[in-house]
C-alpha cells in the first residue's frame, strides 16, 4: 500500500495536474481532495490539452478510478459540462465517484462571489468568481447543500426553502442586488443535473478505506498551492481551503500516518494571481519572457498571471509544512535563452539579512529579495528525456535548488506535454 500526495509549494499553478496525469497510471485511485472550479488543472497528451476545473486529472486513465472526495465544492453544471467534453471525444472510461459530503457551488454563491469582489473595488481578494469561498463559508455555517441531498429530493428541498431565503435577503441588503432567487427554479434545476451525478455517488471514506485495506494504491492530488492555504497562507490573498498536506487527510479521510510520500511541485521561477505581495516579481522583458513561454494566463479566467524568479525562502517554507518528501520542479524549459538566471535565497529589511519567514502578507511587503544569479541556458530543453543532455549550467541550477531546499529534485517537467518528463537518477 502506497499513499502519495501531491502539493502545490507555491501560490498555485505549478503544474500538479500534468504531474498528476503522469503519476496516475502506476495508481489504483486518484483522489481529488480540496477546492473546486477554482482550480485549472492542464494535462496534455497524445497530441490533445485538456484543462480541468473538477475532474482529477488521471482521468484520462479509464481503467483507473478517480474520486472527487469530501474535501472539494463541486458546480454540478461545470462537472456535467467536463463529463460531456470526455463523452463527446470517445474518451469517458465511466470511472468517477463523488463524495457524498462534498458540497454543492449553488448559482447564489457565484453571484455572492461576484458581488462581494465588486464592492471590494481595490481592495478585493481577485478570486476567480467561482463561488468557491461563499460555498465553503455556507460550509462551516452549516447551511450548506451536500451532493449527497441529490439523492434523497425531499431534504434537498427543505434545504433550499430554509437557505434561498435568507440568499435573498443578503443580496438584496448587503449587495443591493435587485432579482430574486427561485427555490423552484433551483431544485429543478438540480433534480435535472442529479440525473448524472447521482448515480456517482459514494462514501468517500468507504471507497478509500476499502481500496487501502486490501493493498492498493492511492494518489491524493492538491489544488492552489500552500502560499493560498487559508491558515497558513498570505492571508488575506488566500483560497478558502486546506491546500498542504494535512487537507489531503481533511478531504478524503486517510489518516496522516498512511501517507508514504509527498511531492511538492514548484514552478522554476514564481507566478501569482491577484492582489497580495510578491517579493520576486518581475516587469519589462523578464515578466514577458516567463509569460509567453510558459503562456502564464489563468485556465479559470484567463487573466495574465504576474511572474517572477524562483522563491527559495518561501519555497522552503513550503516544503516544510507540507512535509514534502520530494520536489518536483516544472517548466525548466520557460528559462531557456535567459542570459542570467536568478533565485531568491534570503530576504532584506532595514539592513538586516532575513533567511526564514513565516509568510504573511503583510510581512512580505516589507522585504527586498536577495538573490544567487546563474548563468542562463541555450536550451532547447524541451527536448531532453535524460539529465545526461541538459545544458550543465541548468544542472547546476537544479542541484543549487536541491541543496538550499533540502529535499531532493526527482521529477523535472520540460515542457508541457506528458513525455516531456525526467526523472532524476537518485529518485529513490
């Protein structure tokens, strides 16, 4: 029996999904465990991208199962619209379950999210407007709707004539907003969707406990990254779940001590999206070089993200909450053709040298990077399958990485598609 979480070490956007679509197949489950529609999971293979808000990215494996546990908020219309998308290419396996406990992204919480940004003006977290925090807040306000209550009609609707409204009543208040949300409307429209989903219905804890009591293999695939977590991100330009290793546990009901390998993924240089510092940060003709090549624009909403040099004190920071037993590091092939090559080792306030940080945004804004410069690399590397014909000024990076994180380098994605992969010699 093997538990392996994959984490994001960054502020999300490192390229889990590909990493999870390559890992997937050695896997008898592949678990999504937090976020939702949020999250723009990319994989590319044979010749064709496809980009995932809900699914987990091994889908694509149809003799593997996959499972959207607990942990996540699921809009039932963007996962029936990602299921059709595989249906309609000949590429659905039909082995997906659903967590009965996930709960549901209702139209309210997107337009809650919507308005709730808009009336922040300059002042607004940048979410992704998917309703994925106003979801998880109902959550923990206990007045949330589960994916479970599509099988049962008569509690779905007393659940949504105790909520709508009240819905109604904050929106119209707090965001003077002038419709009117329908509870008819709305059970009709989730009994309609219910038509797909229910029949994916299952315990979450029942599926995996089974599959880990009989040997089998599990991977756990985060969404966001750690610098997003809610409690021990750059509050408060956070998402609003449990993005480190600790959530894979929240999420699916594994227990902490049945994981067996942790794998931190980071980008080789930094990106964020939205408000909130970032010390690293780039303009002029860095920023562009890292956009374009690494086509830096969000897959949820296709806003350009903001980039910058590799960020080791926070990516040491990372590592360490996360637990990370290893460090993939993804898009080397975006710093091709740089004359040099820079990483953030220490940062600088008033004078004094700061090696450590305990990340909050505030803290953050206050610093100036210090950095280690490398010479840059020719490239193409892209077209590497081995270590052996890497540039030896991006082996020496990568082992520079490896040595300041402390945790070692095995997987190294050169470019966007699966093949694009090498694995490290001492991966163990």
């Amino acid at each position: 029996m093997a538990v392996v979480v994959i984490t994001g070490s960054q502020w999300g956007d490192e390229g889990k999904g590909k990493l999870a679509h390559y890992l997937g197949a050695g896997f008898d489950l592949t678990v999504r465990f937090q976020g939702g529609s949020n999250a723009g999971h990319t994989v590319k293979t044979g010749g064709e991208t496809f980009k995932f808000n809900l699914l987990p990215s091994a889908i694509l494996h149809r003799d593997h199962q996959c499972l959207m546990a607990d942990g996540m908020v699921v809009n039932p219309a963007r996962l029936i619209g990602e299921i059709r998308c595989l249906q309609d290419k000949g590429l659905w396996g039909d082995n997906l379950l659903i967590g009965s406990r996930a709960h549901l992204v209702m139209p309210y919480h997107i337009l809650q999210d919507e308005l709730h940004e808009k009336s922040l003006g300059d002042h607004s977290i940048g979410t992704t407007k998917q309703g994925i925090g106003p979801c998880y807040a109902d959550k923990f306000a206990r007045t949330g709707i589960q994916v479970g209550d599509l099988l049962n009609p008569k509690t779905l609707r007393q659940r949504l004539e105790d909520v709508v409204p009240h819905k109604n009543a904050l929106l119209r208040n707090v965001y003077g907003y002038d419709g009117e949300l329908s509870v008819d409307a709305l059970y009709g429209q989730l009994m309609e969707q219910a038509e797909v989903i229910a029949p994916l219905v299952v315990s979450s804890v029942k599926t995996v406990r089974s599959l880990l009591d009989s040997g089998a293999n599990v991977l756990c695939e985060g969404a966001q990254g750690a610098l997003l977590d809610i409690d021990y991100g750059t509050y408060p330009f956070v998402t609003s779940s449990h993005t480190v290793t600790a959530g894979a546990c929240l999420g699916t009901g594994i227990a902490p001590c049945e994981i067996t390998r942790t794998i931190g993924v980071s980008k080789a240089y930094t990106t964020r999206v939205g408000n909130g510092a970032f010390p690293s940060e780039q303009a002029g003709l860095v920023c562009e070089h890292m956009r374009e090549r690494g086509l830096e624009y969000g897959t949820t909403t296709g806003r350009p993200r903001r980039c910058g040099w590799l960020d080791l004190v926070l990516l040491k920071y990372a590592l360490r909450l996360n637990g990370c037993t290893e460090l993939a590091l993804t898009k080397i092939d975006v710093l091709d053709g740089l004359e040099t090559v820079k990483a953030v080792v220490a940062y600088q306030k008033n004078g004094e040298r700061i090696e450590t940080s305990e990340v909050s945004d505030a803290e953050l804004a206050g610093y100036s990077p210090v950095y280690a410069e490398f010479p840059g690399w020719p490239g193409p590397s892209r077209a590497a399958r081995s270590e052996a014909e890497f540039a030896p000024e991006l082996t020496a990076f990568v082992d520079f990485v490896e040595q300041q994180v402390g945790v070692p380098v095995t997987i190294l994605s050169v470019g966007p598609d699966h093949d694009e992969t090498v694995e490290r010699s001492h991966r163990s």
